[in-house]
C-alpha cells in the first residue's frame, strides 16, 4: 500500500485476525507468523539472518512484500527471534522495553571475556540448579558475539514500546516473563477463536520436548511453569515458539 501512512495500520477498522504459520519453528529456529486482515500484515517475530530469505518467500507466496508489513511485533529479543526487524523498512516493531534493556545489557556482560560466567548469574539467577546451563550460556554468548547487532533489529525510530502503545485491536500482549523478564505472548481473536502465539513461554506442544530446544534455560522456571499453563487455558489453538501449532482439545 504505497502512499498510506504507517500510523493507519494501528487502527484497522476490521478487527478480524487470521493467523498464520510464515516459518514453522523447530528446536533449532524460532516460529515466525503472519497476522493478516487482509489489508494490515503484521509480522511476530522475524527470525536468524539466514532465515531472511525464507521469510520473504513465505510472505511473497502470500502476496505480500516486505514494504507491505505494517508492524513487525517481537516476542522478546533473543537472537533467534529477531534479527531479520531490518528487512521491514516501512514497518513500525513493536516489543516492550522491558525485554529490550534486559537482554542488551545481558549481551553487553556476555561479551565480557574475563567476567561473563560470573555477571550472567545477574539475568539467569538458576544458572547453578540447571545441568545443562553451562553449555546453553556458552552457546548463548557464541551466538551473541557472533550475531547481535541492534542494527539488524531496525532502525530506533520504528521501534513502539508496548509499555506505552497499545497493539491493534483485536490483538493483546499477554506478560510472559518466565522465558525472559518482559517476554510477551499474544493473544489474537479472530472471530472463530482466540489464537495464542507463544513465543517462548511456550516451547513446544510436549512438555518433554522442550529439553532438546536449543535455547536458554528459564529466568525463572516457576514462573515459567505458570505461563504456560496460563496460554493453555487461555487459547484454542497454540503456536508455540518452536514448534508447529496445534489445537487445545478441552476437557
Ligand atoms: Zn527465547
């Protein structure tokens, strides 16, 4: 829609969400999906650099260019699910602030070569009580110096705090922060149903898979045990951070 101002898309006047799988997630890569009226695209979370490619084919398949997404809306910032928020140039991002300081300064210690075990503990306090933690930090800061650019997140002036400006309707952030402090879901009614886009509160439809996602242990794993009972009560139809969607069948 060329010509049409950004700020339209906050609004749109038809409140009927369809909600659609762009890049299904996978214990290696993060879901990324299309909310669409039809006329206002709203991209959730865009992904890895060597995801870009993919992602604009998913949205090309659907009719839609990168300068055609009206917001782009990041779950939080973790380096598996936001990196590609440059390829939307004509697009507000929306996240909260709250995810955005937490996981910059997290990248700043990490990129400590001497201190970064010990400041870690600040942002992941179980770090200890977790087998395996020492192994998702390490992988964590790899990928961090490797990847994290706040350049590939957009540029500042697109960036809408959802402390302070709310989604369009139909759409609502749901406060996650067992994943990470300010992690957001969504909640997305479409007319049928309320659709949930996890993000990482939810990782997987089976609990037990969760263990072979390649991402970071839980802020703070009670919290995180409660978010996502929370979607499953809250939600018909789940897509969780990196899997494939699936139906909740009530009791
Ligand atoms: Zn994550």
């Amino acid at each position: 829609m060329p010509g049409t101002a950004v700020n339209n898309a906050d609004r749109p006047d038809q409140p009927h969400w369809k909600v659609e799988e762009l890049l299904a997630g996978s214990w290696r890569g993060a879901t990324s999906v299309l909310i669409s009226n039809g006329r206002c695209h709203i991209v959730v979370d865009t992904g890895m650099p060597h995801e870009a490619h993919l992602l604009v084919k998913a949205l090309e398949n659907r009719g839609i260019g990168p300068a055609d997404v009206r917001l782009v809306i990041n779950t939080h910032f973790h380096i598996d699910h936001v990196l590609n928020g440059n390829l939307f140039g004509r697009s507000l991002i929306y996240a909260t602030q709250h995810s955005f300081d937490w996981s910059r300064s997290l990248y700043s210690d990490l990129a400590d070569g001497q201190n970064w075990e010990k400041l870690v503990l600040k942002y992941y306090p179980e770090t200890l009580l977790h087998e395996r933690a020492r192994t998702h930090m390490a992988n964590l800061r790899k990928l961090a110096l490797r990847w994290w650019d706040v350049k590939r997140l957009g540029a500042p002036e697109q960036f809408r705090w959802i402390e302070t400006h709310p989604l369009p309707e139909g759409i609502e952030a749901f406060v996650t922060s067992g994943h990470v402090p300010g992690h957001v879901s969504l909640l997305v009614s479409t007319g049928e149903n309320v659709t949930v886009i996890a993000g990482d509160a939810l990782l997987s439809r089976e609990r037990e898979e969760d263990e072979r996602v390649a991402t970071m242990i839980p802020h703070h794993s009670e919290q995180f045990r409660l978010d996502r009972a929370r979607l499953l009560g809250l939600g018909d139809r789940i897509l969780p951070g990196h899997d494939h969607e699936f139906t909740v069948v009530g009791d």
